[in-house]
C-alpha cells in the first residue's frame, strides 16, 4: 500500500509517501521557521499564505523524489486536525483535490496519532502502550491497547511544554523557537537555579508548566530589581530540569500502573536531549521497552500522517468529500 500524506496543521508544509505504514519513500518538509521568527512566534495569516504558495510544489516534490505517479497511490491521507484553521484549509482542500483528480480515497489524521505512528516508521508498536506526546501544543500521556485506540490518561491544565521553553527562551532573549537553545544552554551550564516541580494532586497524570513559566518569570524580574546579573544557563539547566523530572516521573509511574509493553515518545520537544537521556535512563532501569524516533521524525512532517493514515485504511477508516479542517479536532480511537 503507497499512501500519500499531506500536512498543513501548523508552520510546515510537508508531503510524504509511505509503502505499508512503515518505509518511508519521500519526506518532504518545507518549513515556515524564518518567516516567522522575527514575530517571536508563529503567525496564522502568514502561515496560511505560505501554505498556498508552497503546497503544490511539495506534493510534485514528494511524488518526484519517490519516482511515482499519482495513479500508483492507494490513497490520500492528511491531517484533518486540531491545527490552525486556516493552514488545516489548504492542506485538506489539496488533498481533496488531489483525491478527486486521482480517484483515490481520502483519509482524515489526527494530527496527534500522527505524531504516535512516526515510531512506526523506525520502530514497530507493541502493545499495550503508553505514548508520550510532548510537543508545541500538547503534552499527554495516551495509554494504546491496540492500532487506532487511544485513551488520554494525562494532559496539560494549561501550558504545552514546547510553549513554555518558547516563553521562558523569550524571557532569555533567545531566537524563535526556543526549546532548542535552552537545551543546548542547559548542557552547557556549570550550575541550574532550583524551580518548583508542579506535581499537581496524588496520582494525577496531568500536567501544568505555567505556574513553572511564571517563576522563571519572577525570578528574572526580581533579580533584576536587585540588580543581580543571573546566568541564563542557569535559568535553562532549572528550568529544563523541574520539565524533566516531572515528565519522566508522570510516564515511568503511568507505564508500570498500565503495565505497557512499550513506552514511546513523539512530538517537537521529544527531541530535547535532556529529557531523552532522561526517559532512556529511567525505563532501561525499569527493564520497559522504550523509543523515541530520530529528530526529523518528532517534529512535524507528513510522512507521521501517513502512516497513522496507513493503519486507518488498512481498517476502512476513510473520509469523504464533505471533509473540513477542524481545528479543535479531539483524539478518538477509530474503532
Ligand atoms: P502540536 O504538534 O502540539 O500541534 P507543533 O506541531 O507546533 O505542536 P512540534 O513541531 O511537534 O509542535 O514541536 C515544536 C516545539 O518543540 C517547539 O515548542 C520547540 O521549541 C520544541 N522543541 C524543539 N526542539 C526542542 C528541544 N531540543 N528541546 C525542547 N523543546 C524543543
Ligand atoms: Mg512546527
Ligand atoms: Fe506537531
């Protein structure tokens, strides 16, 4: 099966083609990064614009890097949400255009599952598992009996992870986006400021790093107040450390109470160097089985989309023409 995903949720545009869910034959990734890195942030208009403009030239890419025909394609998969609405539009509309041309089926991806199945195309899923989504807009803990069931144990009462290194890199005068340079900042720190860890109540699986944003906040303002000069590698190494410990504690304790035989990790912040060594460390102890997939698969790319959309298809999980972006779009098993 050679399935072709599209994905426009966010700042990249990306087409990919898959064979059975798991080889990937192209992987194209136009990204929006420096377009947007001089607002700090990304900006939803400008997103959208670059979408139209580049969302042909990457699907001819995808196809011509893989050497295929649109009529050697068993269908069209593509994130159908949560996202930007006006980026999810374009990515959609084409693949409905694309679908309609071809006379192939269409496939609607969560764009979370899609982060999920990126381990398959490395790595293959054991289940029962417990996936750790840890990205720009989400952080959660998404407990997987079997292909295409998923039960959200844990998420975020306010913040994402990857929103609050971009807040706390804002605060640091780094570049957009931030995770990145308080890693490497981290690493490169002699001494790490102690910030609270947010555990919330007893046996919660949630997450909250707003509380954690604004102490780095204070700290910053108060030092100031002072006068003090503070090292921002010390502020990066607290910061990422109180991140670390907190998720490594949450999925090690939820991966031995749902007894997984694998654990996995996805999304952009999955690609921080501390909290891979860390998660590594703590299920090699534990005896589980654990994966990450390499950086250019945790951060966002269409061939994830395509194989989450692979599994869909193989169940007969396909849309239709009436499909939409939706930007609020929930996590809900296929079958
Ligand atoms: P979502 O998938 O939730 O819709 P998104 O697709 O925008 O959000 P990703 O592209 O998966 O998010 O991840 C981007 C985030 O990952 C940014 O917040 C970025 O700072 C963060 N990030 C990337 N590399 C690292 C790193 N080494 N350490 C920490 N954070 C990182
Ligand atoms: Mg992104
Ligand atoms: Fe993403």
């Amino acid at each position: 099966i050679y399935i072709l995903g599209i994905e426009t949720s966010c700042d990249e545009t990306a087409a990919s083609i898959v064979k059975n869910g798991r080889e990937i034959i192209s992987n194209v990734v136009a990204s929006q990064i420096e377009s947007h890195k001089r607002f700090g942030g990304v900006v939803p208009e400008i997103a959208s614009r670059h979408h139209v403009e580049q969302i042909t030239i990457v699907i001819e890419e995808a196809l011509s890097r893989a050497n295929m025909e649109p009529h050697q394609l068993d269908a069209v998969a593509v994130t159908e949400g949560p996202g930007l609405v006006g980026a999810l539009l374009i990515g959609v509309n084409a693949a409905k255009a694309f679908a309609f041309a071809h006379g192939l089926p269409l496939v609607g991806v969560h764009h979370i599952a899609g982060h999920i199945y990126a381990n398959r195309l490395e790595q293959e899923m054991e289940f029962p598992l417990l996936a750790l989504v840890i990205s720009g807009g989400h952080t959660e803990l998404i407990y997987m009996e079997e292909h295409g069931s998923f039960e959200v144990i844990g998420e975020t009462r306010d913040d994402a992870a990857g929103e609050a290194y971009d807040k706390v890199a804002r605060t640091l005068n780094l570049p957009y986006p931030g995770g990145p340079h308080i890693d490497r900042l981290a690493h490169q720190s002699d001494g790490a400021i102690d910030f609270p860890r947010v555990w919330l109540e007893e046996g919660s699986y949630d997450f909250s790093f707003s509380g954690l944003k604004s102490s780095v906040l204070n700290y910053m303002h108060n030092a100031k107040q002072r006068g003090e000069a503070v090292p921002p590698e010390h502020v990066a190494a607290g910061f990422q450390n109180s991140v670390v410990e907190v998720v490594t504690a949450k999925a090690l304790r939820a991966a031995e109470q749902y007894k997984v035989n694998q654990v996995i990790a996805a999304g952009g912040v999955a690609a921080n160097k501390g909290l891979r060594t860390s998660l590594s460390a703590a299920f090699e102890k534990k005896g589980i089985p654990f994966f990450i997939p390499s950086l250019p698969l945790c951060t966002d790319n269409a061939a994830m989309i395509a194989a989450a959309g692979t599994v869909m298809f193989e169940n007969g999980i396909t849309g239709n023409m009436a499909m939409n972006g939706r930007p609020g779009m929930a996590l809900t098993s296929w079958k």
